[in-house]
C-alpha cells in the first residue's frame, strides 16, 4: 500500500510547492501594489501615531486574505448584555433601545455578512471585515467595541478602543497584532471606579494613544480619553503606562467650557500629535446637550497642561444636524488631514476629509468624502465613523466603526480600510 500510494503522494508534494510558490508571488505583487515600496522610513518623533520602520505587515496580510480568504464565523445571534442606557448616552451613533431579539439562534444575521471588497468612496475595505468583532456575550465587549486608536511598537501593533459589555459601562480595553488585521484581545485595562464620585467614575471612552521609547520608562505609553460621571462627557484625562497594560491616571487634563461657551456641554474623542513646539488635542465638542458637534483645537507644551485655542470652533459644520461627532487628524510632511464622520440627509454616518497646510484652518465646504457604509446589507450597511488612520508606504489605513443599522441590537465594530496616498492627494488636487 506504500508503494502504489508513493507516485501520488509526489504529484501532490509537488503540487503544493507550486501552489506554493505561486502563492509567494501573489501575495508579493499585491502587497507591493497595495503599498508601493516594501520599506517605510522610521516615524519622526513629532509623527502622530508610531509607524513600522521596515515592512508594512497590514499589506502582507491583506494579501494573503485575498488569495486564501477565511472570514471569521458569524457572531451569535442574540441580543447583547442589557446596557443600562449608558450604550446609546453620547457613547456612539445608537442601536436601537428594545430591538427585537433574533427568533432562530441559528440563523445568521445579515449584519454577519462580510464586505464584499469593492471601493467605497476612495476607501476599500477589507473583504473579512470587521477585523476585531464583538465579544461574546457576557463579555466586556459584548456590546460594542468602538474608537480604535493604533499605535505599533516595534513589530507588535497595539489597539486601544472603547468597550461596552458585561460591568454595563464603557472602559478601556486592548488588543495586540502582528499585521494590523488579526487581532488578539488583551481585556480591559482601565475601567472606570463606580464607587467613587470621580470626574470619570461612570464612564472612560474615546482613547487617543502615543507610544514613545524616549520618554521615562513609567510614561512611553501616554493615553488621552473622556470620561464622565453623570449623563455628559465634561472632560478629557490623562494616564500614563510603562508596558501598555498597566495605567494611572492623572486627572483630568481638558474640561467642558463654560455656561454659553461653543463646548459648555460635552468634550469628546481626542485626537493628540506631536509638533514641534508642543502638542495640538483636536476634539470634538458640544454646546448643546442633544449634541451638535463641532471641532475644537487645544495646545499643550507637555501633553497634561492645555489651552484652549482662542479661535475655537476650529471648524462648524453649518446645516448638519448633528455635525463632527468623531474625528482624526494624520500629520505628513506636507500637511495635515482632518477626517471626520458626519450623517447624511439619510442619517448615514459617512467619513470625510478635510486639509490643512498648518493644521489650523480647514474649509468644511471642502471636505471630500472618503468612506462611505457598504449599503449592501453587510455589517457597517448604514454607518462608519470612529476612525484611526496611519500612513505605511503610500498607503493610508483607516480602522474605522461600523454599524448595520440603527434598529439592530448590537453595537459598533472595528473593520480596516485603505486609500492610496495618490488618491487622497488628487482628491484635494483641484482642477
């Protein structure tokens, strides 16, 4: 029996090594594709997010899932933890209070569906999106899993993003990867103390992370993040990691204005870069309490210590019914670029970009969209906003929230998009 079955099994041996090979040279032509140059040149310290000094992983990856896709298993059909009311108060675009639960366990959900892959405004998404789902129920993500902020150190990329789950209030948990694609879950790491009558003991959401290897040991990860103890976020804190695992916090570093003030109300998702004399928190805030977002700007010498810009709103978004309710800002040599998420007439959360040569002035009547919800009955069918973005090789990565709809229960999840920096260049071109 050994020796008939010998020919076949070195017909199949050499088989999988052209198979093999193939698959080498695919996914090298659609990584260099997809990212231009293999290598990236190491982030200057004033970049605002950490970048891969030799390769980029998330292209490799992307095209591995390309030539061998394997979409993860569809997230059970059930309703998640009941969520006290905090999931839809300022914590993200709402999923609908008391949805009806899914009849047939077994049956999938069209939310389960994954993208398709095709463009969505310049962005393409990932074809097994989400990359970091929900957790399971009873979890501490069960709920949500939105805000992603990314940074990598050394060849490990760390996602920091707001949980919702089982303790029934948003925390701050983790995740770790090697590509920027798969994702393991690290738990949460700072989790509100409801005991107390702290500024934040109710809720901690919005984290904005920095990782740097110059600073003291104590202090290389540096966390920005609002919190609140009653119904509003009226406040952005600091914290402050030797490993990425470990935080204290530091107070409160930004508050709500003052009664008539364009952000007396609410101060949310802080986006923070290093610049040459200091740092720039871009914010969003709110006068009102039902929250019409607008974007604010804050300048620090240390990163603690800030000062609200005097020309704030930094940028109003007119006629919006909600306007900018998150936000990010990606720094390059030539400039700046502001992406925000604003509805539609349809209530669509949809992704826009907006540029700056200073990072001071930006034209909301410029703004260009860049992502667009799949529409197509897939998991982020009406809405994207929460974004991260982080420019490797000429490509611009968007780790972005999606949500099927407002009438579904289940909140948002992270799922990963690319622009060419070409594109995003000829987009504000001009004629």
């Amino acid at each position: 029996m050994e020796a008939a079955t010998g020919g076949r099994r070195r017909r199949i041996l050499g088989a999988r090594s052209f198979l093999g090979i193939l698959l080498g040279a695919i996914v090298a032509l659609a990584a260099a594709l997809a990212g231009g140059a293999k290598t990236a040149t190491p982030a200057p310290e004033t970049a605002p997010h950490p970048t891969i000094s030799s390769r980029d992983p998330i292209a490799e990856a992307w095209a591995r899932a390309l030539v061998d896709p394997q979409p993860p298993a569809p997230p059970e059909a059930t309703s998640p933890v009941p969520t006290n009311g905090d999931s839809t108060d300022s914590g993200g675009p709402p999923a609908a209070k008391n949805a009806l639960r899914p009849r047939r366990k077994e049956a999938a959900p069209p939310w389960a569906r994954p993208n398709t892959g095709a463009s969505s405004a310049l962005g393409v998404k990932f074809p097994m999106n989400p990359v970091l789902p929900l957790g399971k129920r009873g979890s501490h993500d069960s709920g949500h899993a939105e805000y992603p902020s990314v940074v990598f150190v050394g060849d490990t990329a760390w996602m920091y993003y707001s949980a919702f789950g089982a303790r029934h209030h948003w925390e701050i948990a983790a995740a770790q990867s090697t590509d920027g694609i798969h994702w393991t879950k690290l738990g949460s790491v700072i989790v509100p103390d409801t005991t107390t009558s702290d500024w934040d003991s109710s809720t901690i959401a919005f984290p904005c992370v920095l990782y740097s290897a110059e600073r003291a040991p104590a202090e290389r990860f540096r966390m920005w993040y609002a919190g609140k103890s009653g119904a509003l976020y009226d406040g952005i804190g600091y914290a402050t990691s030797p490993n990425g695992r470990d935080w204290v916090r530091a107070g409160r570093a930004l508050a709500a204005g003052g009664d008539g003030e364009w952000d007396s109300s609410q101060v949310v998702d802080p986006t923070v870069i290093q610049v040459a004399d200091g740092y720039r928190m871009y914010y969003c805030g709110s006068r009102d309490a039902d929250g019409y977002f607008q974007v604010g700007l804050a300048l620090s010498a240390d990163g603690m210590n800030w000062v609200k810009s005097p020309e704030n709103p930094l940028v109003k978004f007119e006629g919006n019914p909600s306007g900018a309710y998150t936000l990010e800002v990606l720094q390059d040599p030539d400039g700046y670029t502001l992406f925000v998420s604003l509805p539609n007439s349809a209530r669509e959360f949809e992704i826009y970009a907006m540029r700056s040569a200073d990072g001071l002035t930006f034209d909301p009547a410029a703004r260009q969209i860049v992502l667009a919800p799949s529409r197509d009955g897939s998991w982020d069918d009406q809405m994207v906003y929460g974004m991260e973005a982080m420019e490797i090789g000429g490509q611009v990565y968007l780790w972005f929230n999606g949500i099927y709809a407002r009438s579904v229960p289940k909140g948002g999840e992270v799922g990963l998009a690319r622009i060419a920096r070409s594109e995003l260049e000829r987009l504000f071109a001009g004629p």
